[in-house]
C-alpha cells in the first residue's frame, strides 16, 4: 500500500527530474523516514556554515555533519527561487522513479557546472524498492515496539561470527537490555559483501543472539570515519538506542553512551568464548583476522565452526565463492599496436577450450562499433567508452561470467572506475598493463593510425597527441617486443591460476 504523497502528474511533468548520487539517495531515504529528524531535508548555506563552525544547525540545533544535494547546472537552470511554482525538484530513483519533491530554499555554485540545492524534502510515489524492504521500518514505527528501559544498538556492518555473538550476549545480560540490530544496507559492507548477503548473514545468526528486533537502515559511508560515526550514533538514537556496542571503531555522542568491548579468546578446554586474560596462553585460540576469514572463502575452504556459527558460514560462502567460480573481470590496457587485443583473444580461446569458464571477451574495436558506436575520442567520450566496457563487464562477472576486455583505456581515472563497478558486482578484477613501447607499436602500426597522426591527419592519437597515464596499479605488466603472444597468454594464465581465479589443471596454450 503506498504511504507516499501523490503530486498531480501536471506537477510531476513540469518540474525538472534528478536522480541523486548513491549516499545523497541514502541520506534522502534517512530524510523522509525521520531516521534524521529534526532535518526535513537537504542543507542550505546558512545550516552548513553553522554546523561547520559549531556543530550546530542555524537555530542551534545540534547537529554533527553536513547533509547535502549537489546537482548539475543543466538541472538547476530548471529552478527559480522567486517562484513558487518553479523551486521543485522531483528526485528520483536510479530507474527513474519519483521518490521525493524537493522545495528549494537555496541555490549556490560548489565547483564547476556544479550546484548545492537546499530544502525540505517530502515524498512520493509508492514508497521504496528492492530486497528486504519490509525491514527497512521507520524509527518511530519501531519506537512503538521496543520494550521500556535500555536499548542495546549493534550496527552490524559486517557479518557476525560467534567473538562478536559472544560480545552482544555478554552486553545484553550487563545492562538487562533489548537488543537492536541496525544493518546498513545503501551500499557492500566494508567486507565487500553485497546488503541482501549481509542481511541473510545476521539471521543467520539470530539462533545464537538474545531476541532482538532487526532493521536495515539505508546508512552510507561517506569516507571520513568520524563523519561517519557521528552520523551512525545519530540514527542509532532515533531508532531508540540508549547504549551502543562498537563491534569495529565508532565514535559516539548526543546522549549515547558506549561500550567497548573486551579482548574474547576460544577456550580450547571447553569450547566457550571468554575474556582472554581469563583462559591460560596455551589453551587460547585467537578469533580470525578478517584476511583470514578472506582466504578461506577465497580458496574454498569451510569456515571453522569454533568461530562462525554453520548458518553463517553458509550465507558467506554463497555470497562469496571460491575465485575459481566467482565472476571476474581481465582487463587489458596498453597503446594502440602493443599486442592487447592479440593476448586477450588468445586467453580467451585457452579459457575456452578448458571449460571450467563462461568468457565474454568484449575487444576494443568491436565495442566501439556495437557498444559505442557514435562515441569520438575526446576525453570524454574516450571515458565514457571505458565506462560502458566496465559497465557490462561487471555485469558479466556478477553472474559469474569472466569478462575479457582490450580497450586502449589511457586514463587511470576510467580504468578505477572500470575496478570499482567490477567489485561492486562482487566480483575480482585483474589489470594487466601491456607495456609495448611506444617506438614498437609505430614498427607495426598495422591500421596506419600513427602515420597518419604523425603526418598531423589525425588528431587525438593516444601516444602522439594525446597522453597515456601509465598505471601504477597493475597486478600484471607485459611487454611484447620480445616475447611472443603464446609466451605472454601464458605467463596470464599462470598468474589467474595462482591467484585462483583458473583450476590449475587448466594447460597454458
């Protein structure tokens, strides 16, 4: 049943339509469910330099870090502030979706072609979409439900294992308190994990906690952890949370108080959790280190039942297989002539011919022509191109495919967020630089590209006229000029089977 606000679709068609950046859709969602009360929506000028200064709204109202809206300027040019009419702005869901009706206050420049928008939000439509929405339930709905008398807030952000299991026992039976477990679901855990494995992860474990009341709370990292954990602590304390246990860091305030938690060690005599100055050395058995719990799954090992409870386990390892059957993107940058596109159909057809793997080999020229086609070689076209090869490369390797890509991609900001889109999709990414030098791929020059640049017929040659940016991230560096391309298909395949991503019965060619 919608519990949004319906504008008239004459209103819906006239405003201008933005669909916001992904922590600016988790800050909106936190808006319109109150989880940011008393903010009714994005920051204004006047709020931002108050809460810089003092770390309190313009009517000194306290409050920790800035909650804003940036949009571009050909979407700004759509709202004017001297009319009623025309200050709104329909923000909508990727898809496309109205969501809320901002009422802009305030309009200023924060960098180029850019605008911060300022104002109270409300929303509409018929309310969210994607998994487990029926968790995602608004501080005072579960207010309304939560017992009298303390609050133990546990925001789960990773997966829990039976040291923090242990911990929020311990903490639940000190302070007589009902347990609130709020997991962050706008974006992958710090763990990688994407929000509907970590949500499975936790009931998974709801066996072995106290009872406890479970919300997914659209929270998002803004990448400075002290921002992040004022914000944390101010929806835990919405949600109902008096006392709040940091299972990793957490800075609190605004009432909350914290419990940090003790060192828990594995009693080898008994098979119990306790404090570890409580167990003798000998008898001690470390919980794992997150890297560890990293390369069991990654090497297809169980995880240990003295420290994950089997639930648990099995939610990781669906989540996050073993490399050899986890999706993969290769992707091969290097000049134009250096031998990429040869090695990568090479790997492709070794891939292929051993079976253990769907391959997807998405070459330079063919995107361009298929994918691409009306794109030129500017900066940005050139990254865009780059974008939409990541794009359904991720794509692939989120089904577990393995995605083979050739593009020139000469800027190391397009191939970052080929990387990124990759592991969002949970899959692994492996870059190779094809580092032919210049002079050789000219030698080849088998398309008369660098003669006709040279002979200035042809502008925005890569190498010539325009630059490449050498990676410094590469996890493999080839170099053709004296190797041949079966030599190079094998040193690749020899790092993928290292590394696990290929069975090693797999022959080089």
């Amino acid at each position: 049943m919608s519990n949004g606000w319906v504008l008239p679709d004459e209103l819906l068609r006239d405003a201008p339509a933005y669909t916001p950046r992904p922590y600016e859709l988790a800050d909106l969602e936190l808006l319109l469910s109150g989880a940011y009360a008393p903010l009714s929506g994005f920051m204004g000028r006047a709020d931002l330099a108050s809460v810089a200064r003092r770390g309190r709204l313009a009517d000194a109202t306290p409050w920790p870090v800035p909650v804003t809206l940036q949009v571009p300027a050909e979407v700004v040019g759509g709202i004017d502030l001297n009319n009623p009419m025309e200050r709104r702005l329909i923000l909508t869901d990727p898809e496309g979706a109205p969501t809320a009706l901002l009422e802009a206050t305030d309009v200023w420049p924060t960098q180029q072609r850019w605008y911060g928008v300022g104002g109270p939000v409300r929303r509409i439509g018929d309310g969210g979409r994607g998994p487990f929405q029926r968790l995602r339930r608004p501080p005072a709905e579960i207010r309304a439900l939560l017992p009298p008398g303390r609050v133990l807030g546990v925001i789960a952000d990773r997966p829990l294992h039976r040291p923090q299991l242990a911990q929020i026992a311990h903490a639940v039976r000190t302070l007589a308190a009902h347990l609130l477990i709020l997991i962050p679901v706008a974006e992958n855990s710090r763990d990688g994990l994407p929000p509907e494995a970590l949500v499975r992860s936790i009931f998974g474990a709801r066996d072995r906690m106290p009872p406890a009341t479970i919300v997914a709370v659209p929270m998002a990292r803004r990448g400075d952890e002290i921002w992040d954990a004022l914000l944390r602590a101010r929806v835990a304390r919405a949600y109902g949370v008096t006392h709040v246990l940091s299972t990793t860091e957490l800075v609190t305030g605004g009432g909350l108080r914290m419990l940090v938690p003790r060192e828990l060690a594995y009693d080898n005599r008994d098979g119990q959790w306790r404090w570890q100055e409580d167990i003798p050395p000998r008898n001690r058995r470390q919980a794992l280190a997150q890297e560890e719990i990293d390369d069991l799954l990654d090497r297809g090992f169980p995880l240990p039942e003295w420290h994950t409870p089997p639930a648990v386990a099995r939610e990781l390892s669906r989540a996050r297989p073993p490399r050899r059957h986890r999706g993969l993107v290769v992707f091969f940058t290097g000049l134009s002539g250096s031998g990429k596109s040869t090695i990568a159909r090479g790997l492709a057809d070794a891939l292929r011919e051993s079976g253990d793997r769907t391959v997807t080999l998405l070459d330079g020229d063919v995107v361009r022509r298929e994918l691409s086609a009306g794109l030129g070689f500017s900066k940005a076209d050139r990254d865009t191109n780059v974008r939409r090869i990541g794009w359904v490369a991720a794509e692939v390797a989120r089904h577990r495919g393995l995605a083979i890509c050739c593009p020139i991609a000469p800027y190391a900001r397009a191939r970052a967020a080929a990387r990124e889109m990759a592991q969002a999709a949970g899959a692994g990414f492996v870059l190779i630089h094809v580092a032919t030098p210049l002079s050789v791929c000219e030698q080849r020059d088998r398309k008369g590209l660098y003669a006709r640049a040279r002979a200035g017929q042809l502008t925005g040659m890569t190498g010539i006229d325009d630059p490449y940016e050498e990676p410094t991230d590469a996890d493999l560096v080839l170099d053709t000029s004296d190797v041949t391309v079966e030599e190079c298909v094998r040193t690749v395949l020899a790092h993928l089977t290292e590394h696990g991503w290929v069975e090693p019965r797999l022959q080089p060619v």
